[in-house]
C-alpha cells in the first residue's frame, strides 16, 4: 500500500490543479483544492473550500451543462471551460473529472484534475484564423492566377485548361464542342489615334460586349492575346455557331467605337469558327489551328465578318 505521507506530498506538488468536490451537495462545494489549483485560480485556500465549485464560473454555460448531465450519470467526463480568476481575467481549464464512489455504490465525491490550456487554445484559435486567411487568399490567388489583368475575363492559360478538359467530356459524350477565335481589325490604327490607353479601354469594352453574348456556365471566354479572343461553347452545333459568329460581329460594331483609319470608320472584328465533335486521337490544338486559318480567311476577305472552318471529319 502506498505511503501515505508520499501519497499527500504528490498531491500537494502537482503542477496540475487538484479538486475534490462533495456530490452529495446538487451545488457541489468544493472540499479540498490543492496549490497549482489556488495559483492557477488566484483564489487562496479559504475562499475555496465550501464554495460550489462553480466559483470559477464557467464562461460557457453549454459546456458547464454538458459537463453536469454526464456527472449527473455518474460518469466520468473532460471538458474545457472558459473560467474567470479571481482578479476577472479569464483563462481555459481543461478539467478531467472522476467519480469516487463507495463500496455499497454510493457516489460521494468527484476529483477533479484541471490544466490552464490558455495559450494551447489560444494558439489553436490563431492557427485556425490563420488556416483560414490563407484558403481565402489561395481561392483569390486562384482567380488571379485564371483571370487577364486588363480585361477580367479568362487568360489564355486558363482556357487552355478548360479546353482540354471540356475536350474529353465533349469526346466521351460525343457532344460537339464550338470554338471562336475574335480579333480587333485595324486595332494598331485605334491606338494610333486614340492612344494606348483608349486601346485598352476599347478592349475591355469588347470583353465586356462578348462576356453579355456568352453567358451560359458551360461557355468560356478568354483573352488568348493582344487583342484576341477565344471562345468556346459546349454543345453548340454548326448552325447555331454560324449565327452566333455573325451575331458577335453584329454587336462588337454596334458599339460604335470609331476607328477613322479602318474602312467604315468603325471599330469591328473578325471571327473564326470551328465545330467539332472530338474523336479519340484528336487534339484540341488541331481544331484551334483550324479556327485561327478560318480567321486568317476572314481577315483577308476584308475583315469585319465571321468564316467557319469546315468540320475535322
Ligand atoms: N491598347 C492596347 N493595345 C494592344 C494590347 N495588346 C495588343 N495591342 C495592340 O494591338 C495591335 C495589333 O496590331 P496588329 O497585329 O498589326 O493587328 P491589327 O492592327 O489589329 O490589324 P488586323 O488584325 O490585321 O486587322 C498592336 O498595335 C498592339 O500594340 C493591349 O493590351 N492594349
């Protein structure tokens, strides 16, 4: 049998708060708390003992109430109160209660072990505020990363991405997939005569225009360069796309933004077009190489008009 004397001693060292409350008192009077429970509290010996032990006042009455029913079970339990020292400043106490019972059954006591995890808490709280700092601002990072500076719309590297991936979806559910391929006609003239700056607002105003033309969830528009855009439209068959190519010229002149340098004084575009329908074997590049030729054709036929390619076979 343990010594005694060595027995009190442990308890009378230990670094962690020690309570032993009386649980035949429904407010539990706190019987015995040992001195890394008077340091950890501020209160001494004497303002303790015959005191409930919700002398420290829990902070939090759920977890105070939680805590209860499981003793009230007769249970052992472990819980984390947000309690207040004497002085009023506030600490987190871990406690770890047990029932002590006599041999006919009869519960008389609960021992409690408490630990001041104020900076653990603390640190766990930061950590989790910092966690999440960092997926907001990686979500922000992502769009930065997908999106084109001046204009707000997609970049060419993430059309790219979602080209290749609507691209095997299209070939698995041997969907057709339409890709337009945009450009400023005579855009070199705007800058001449308005200067760069009005180039650039010029450029967001065509984003903007082929941003309210393209709004399905399934349509991606980017900016694919200087001042080219690409587009692509799941699901859009031939004919549909042929209108749409037209449509875009229609609506991109009836910004009337002039352009004195170009034929019509007006600032217009071209438009490539291509649908394909993939096939095992086909690359997407192959199809945009098609829509920028049909482009090209556009261009050299006079400008301001959309060309399909023809269908890769
Ligand atoms: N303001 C502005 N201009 C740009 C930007 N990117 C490209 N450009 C201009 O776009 C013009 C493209 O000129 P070109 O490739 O000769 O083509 P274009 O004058 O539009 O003639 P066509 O395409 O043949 O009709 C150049 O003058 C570039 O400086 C930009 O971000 N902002």
């Amino acid at each position: 049998m343990i010594n005694l004397e060595l027995l009190k001693q442990a308890v009378m060292d230990s670094r962690d708060g020690i309570t032993i409350t009386d649980a035949r008192r429904s407010d539990l009077p706190i019987i015995f708390a040992n001195p890394a429970f008077e340091r950890m509290t501020g209160y001494p010996l004497d303002r303790l003992v015959g005191h409930p032990c919700g002398i420290m006042r829990p902070a939090e009455d759920a977890a105070a109430d939680a805590a209860r029913t499981v003793l009230d079970d007769g249970d052992g339990c472990e819980a984390t109160f947000h309690s207040r020292r004497r002085d009023g400043s506030r600490f987190w106490n871990e406690v770890s209660i047990s029932p002590i019972y006599e041999a006919d059954g009869t519960l008389t006591h609960y021992i409690g072990i408490h630990k001041d995890v104020t900076q653990r808490v603390l640190l766990e709280r930061e950590l989790r505020s910092k966690t999440r700092d960092l997926a907001t601002a990686n979500a922000e990072l992502e769009k930065l990363v997908a999106l084109d500076a001046l204009t707000g719309i997609y970049n060419r590297r993430h059309f790219d991405e979602r080209l290749a991936v609507l691209w095997e979806f299209a070939a698995r559910n041997a969907d057709p997939i339409a890709l337009f391929f945009i450009d400023i006609d005579h855009f070199k003239h705007y800058n001449d005569a308005f200067g760069h700056p009005a180039g650039d607002r010029a450029l967001v105003q065509v984003a903007q225009r082929l941003a309210e033309i393209f709004q399905r969830g399934s349509d991606v528009l980017a900016r694919y360069g200087g001042e080219e855009f690409v587009v692509l439209a799941s699901g859009m068959a031939r004919e549909p796309a042929a209108r749409f190519a037209q449509r875009l010229c229609e609506r991109i002149e009836a910004l009337e933004l002039p352009n004195p340098e170009a034929p019509g004084a007006r600032l217009t575009i071209s438009v490539g077009h291509i649908v394909v329908t993939p096939k095992a074997g086909m690359r997407p590049a192959e199809a945009l190489e098609r829509a920028d030729r049909a482009l090209f054709e556009a261009k050299t036929s006079g400008r301001g008009r959309a060309v399909g390619a023809v269908e890769v076979a």
